[in-house]
C-alpha cells in the first residue's frame, strides 16, 4: 500500500514553494533556534563498574537458598524510578523469602512475586517505563510488566544469555556484577518444582552478612564390623 499525502498537505507544499526567500530564510533561523533551546540528550554509557565496593548504595546483593550471593550493579542514569523502587523495596524485607516462580533455560529468571504466581506485586504504584537503549545481554537486570507498558511493579528478571528482541520494550536497570554462576544454578520451572529463593535481598551499603546455610544433618558413622561380631552372626 503506498502512502498518500492528503489535499491540504499537497496545497501546503505548493505555497511552501511559491514562498518568498526572506520567508525561507526566517524559517531557518527559527529551526537552528529551536535546536539550540532543546538539544539531543546524550547516549546513555554501557560502562558498568563490577567492583561492589564503589557507590556500595547502588549495589544490590541477593542471598540465595542456594548458598550463593549475587551482586547486581544498579544504574540510576539508565532508570532512576525503577532503581529507587528496587532499593526501596529491598531495604523494607520485600523480597526476602520470595521465590523465582519463572525460570526458562537459556533465556531468564524471573522473582520479586510475594505469592509466587507471577500476579500480584507490592502495595506501591506502578511505575511509568523508562525504556532506554540499554541491551538485554547475559546478566542484563530487567523489570517485568503486563502488555500495558506502564505497569512494572516489583517483579524483576536476570537474562541467561542476550535476548535483544526484549530491548526497548523493557526497563533495563542494573546488571549482574557477580555471582552469576550461582543465577545459572537457579531451579527451572513455571514455577519450579522445588524453587530457588531469595533468602535476603539488601544493598551492600547496609552490611549485611549473607544469612549462615542450614546444616544438613550429619551421616551416622558407620562402625566396621569384628571377627567377634562376625563369628556371632554366623552361629545365628
């Protein structure tokens, strides 16, 4: 199907060009004008700093019932809306307990579900999407919405491996910085069947040690049998 330009446009350009100079150039003038007043903004940077010491506020460690710690870099220039939910939530105990309720191999893991079905969320508002030019690579930190794209709460995922058909459709907001052996690791399922969960959601600014792993019960020794012991069993 081509694209026709309706009569009121084709009459517009044959008066544009009917159009004396001095009105040409006083269009012109106006333009560079307006440029000048609203300038491009400037790309976003992809450099992220992977040591969790520097600006510790922005970091976010997730203790996993796996035993592992994950850190993840939160990037307030990429989304600042989304990154003061994640911290906000975080330091209330939100996500502590939560499980990863969808995980599909080789593409992402997904939490921050209270009642592990994938819907419900936190008391707080949705939040208007920041979309941004950010990629979804290995271990892009992303938040989960409906199809309406205002409508990202507290559920979030971390992508196994890049998946760009996701950018520009949803709010990057942070990347794994370490730990992501132990993301690997996290049970599949929709939901799985024995979920991975997060244990102790905080930002690496509060301290917080890692909560100490239960301790399996230990294996009853197992005492080698006697001569004596085996000369009574053979005259039973």
């Amino acid at each position: 199907m081509k694209f026709r330009l309706p009569l009121t446009a084709l009459m517009l350009g044959a008066a544009l060009v009917a159009a004396p100079a001095f009105a040409k150039d006083k269009d012109k003038k106006d333009k560079d004008a307006a440029a000048e007043v609203t300038p491009t903004p400037a790309p976003l940077s992809t450099v992220i700093d992977t040591d969790a010491s520097h600006d510790p506020d922005n970091v976010l460690l997730l203790d996993l019932s796996d035993g592992g710690r994950v850190a993840i870099r939160l990037m307030p220039q990429w989304a600042p809306h989304h990154v003061e939910r994640i911290k906000t939530l975080a330091q209330r105990g939100f996500y502590n307990g939560v499980i990863f309720h969808r995980v599909i191999d080789g593409f992402m893991a997904q939490t921050g579900d209270p009642t592990g079905t994938g819907q419900s969320g936190s008391d707080l508002p949705d939040l208007q999407a920041e979309f941004n030019s950010m990629p979804h690579l290995r271990g892009t930190v992303s938040m989960a919405r409906t199809n309406d794209p205002n409508s990202a709460n507290s559920q979030f995922f971390i992508v196994f491996y890049p998946r760009f058909a996701l950018d520009r459709k949803y709010t990057v907001f942070g990347r794994v910085i370490s730990g992501m052996q132990y993301v690997d690791a996290i049970q599949r399922g929709e939901p799985p069947e024995n979920p991975t969960k997060v244990v102790q959601a905080s930002l690496a600014s509060e301290n917080k040690p890692a909560p100490v792993a239960p301790v399996a019960p230990a294996a009853p020794t197992l005492k080698a049998p006697s001569i004596s012991d085996l000369n009574n069993s053979k005259s039973n």
